[in-house]
C-alpha cells in the first residue's frame, strides 16, 4: 500500500469537505435567506390588503345597487302617494316611504364604512409599497453577495478536483478500492497521519506501546490506529 499517495487523496478531500462545509454554512445564506423572508412577510401583508380593498369595493358596489333600488321603490311609492285620496291608504303609504328611507340611511352607513375601510387598506398599501423597493435591494444585494461567495468556493473546488485527478490516479485499483471504503466508513477520512503520538483522525495521543506497534509495522503494511482503526500514515 503506496501510504503517502493513499494520504495525498486523503489530504485534497479533507479540503473538498471543508469548502463543502463552508458552504452550506455561508453567513451570506443566512442573510440571503432572512431578506427573503422579510420580502415574503411584505408580499403577504400586501395581499392581506388588496383583500380586504376588494371585500371593500364589493361591498360599496352592493350597497350602491340595494340604495338604487330602494330610490326607485320610493319615487314609485311617491307618485302613488299623490294619486291617493284616502287618508288612511296616505298614511299607509307615507308609513312605507320612511321605512324605506331608513333602510336607505342603514345602507349608506354601511356603504361609509367599507368605504373608510378601502381607503385606510390602501394608505397601508402604499406605506408597503414605499418600503418595498428598500427590501428588494436587500435582498438582491444579499443574493449578489452569496453568489460572489459561492462562486469563490466554486472556484477552489474546482482548482482541487484538478488536484484530486492527479492524486488519484496515483492510486492502484486495489488501494482506489481500499480508500473508498475506509472513507465511507469513517465519514469521510479513512486515512490518518500520526502526528508525534497523536492520530490526526480521532486526535487520541497513542502511548508508547502503542506507538512502537505502529511504527514498526513492516513495510509495505500501513498500521491501523488502535483507538480508530483508520489506516495511519507514518
Ligand atoms: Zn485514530
């Protein structure tokens, strides 16, 4: 087994994994995320509002037709007002005229109030509309900035696969094979270095019996680290 060469793989996908980690915990994401988010809570209060705008439109729109209607009800019962002779039947009709203008009265206070509603919505909606060109540029800025950050880890990725290429052909098939599994099953470093007494894998000092067993493995073998059994390179 080629230690150094298995150890040079090993060493440019611990730094494949760092920029991966890196990555996924970009401080720019966060921000990014968080301008979403403020952005999104405006575009929902923006809707709650043109809601409650249209439910006020319809109901003025409704009154306006039940008030038109009780207008011709009135100038109908008005004209027969002046054909009756029959002070009784006049009263009768006289009773219904002011019926239907309390009916109307109602209306219109209803009709005032959705309009007081539509009008107070739409002062909310223009404040959001003037604070929505502010949250935008956040959020692009925020954007602008985790796109420069990620295409900078991009970058030493890519400089690195470059690295691993030349690293792993280095490697037979067998010991290809070997470093797979050892990395699958040690999360992602099956290779270790000992450094000084202490195994660079699971960073336990060896003691000196352990020691000496690892440094006088025969060559050609690599040892295994006593505590975490990752293959160690000497
Ligand atoms: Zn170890």
């Amino acid at each position: 087994m080629n230690g150094p060469a298995l150890l040079a793989l090993q060493l440019v996908d611990s730094r494949l994994d760092a920029i991966e980690g890196r990555r996924k915990r970009l401080p720019e994401r966060a921000v990014r995320d968080a301008a979403k988010v403020a952005h999104a809570e405006l575009a929902t209060e923006r809707a709650r509002l043109q809601g409650l705008v249209d439910a006020a439109y319809a109901a003025v729109e409704q009154a306006e037709t039940a008030g038109a209607e009780l207008d011709t009800k009135q100038r109908r019962l008005e004209a027969q007002l002046k054909t009756v002779i029959a002070p009784r039947e006049a009263e009768a009709l006289m009773h219904e005229i002011d019926l239907l203008k309390a009916k109307h009265s109602a209306l219109d206070d209803v009709e005032l109030e959705a309009m007081d509603q539509q009008a107070n919505a739409e002062e909310a909606m223009a404040l959001l509309d003037q604070r929505e060109p502010e949250l935008l540029a956040t959020l692009a800025d925020a954007q602008a900035a985790l796109d420069a950050a990620e295409a900078s880890l991009a970058a030493d990725a890519a400089g690195l696969m470059a690295e691993r290429g030349v690293a792993s052909a280095a490697l037979s098939e067998a010991e290809t094979s070997l470093y797979t599994s050892l990395k699958a099953r040690h999360g992602g470093m099956g290779i270790a270095q000992l450094e000084r007494h202490t195994c660079t894998g699971c960073h336990v000092d060896l003691s000196q019996v352990e020691y000496e067993q690892v440094v006088h493995t025969p060559a050609g073998e690599l040892p295994e680290c006593p505590h975490c059994a990752r293959l160690l390179v000497v």
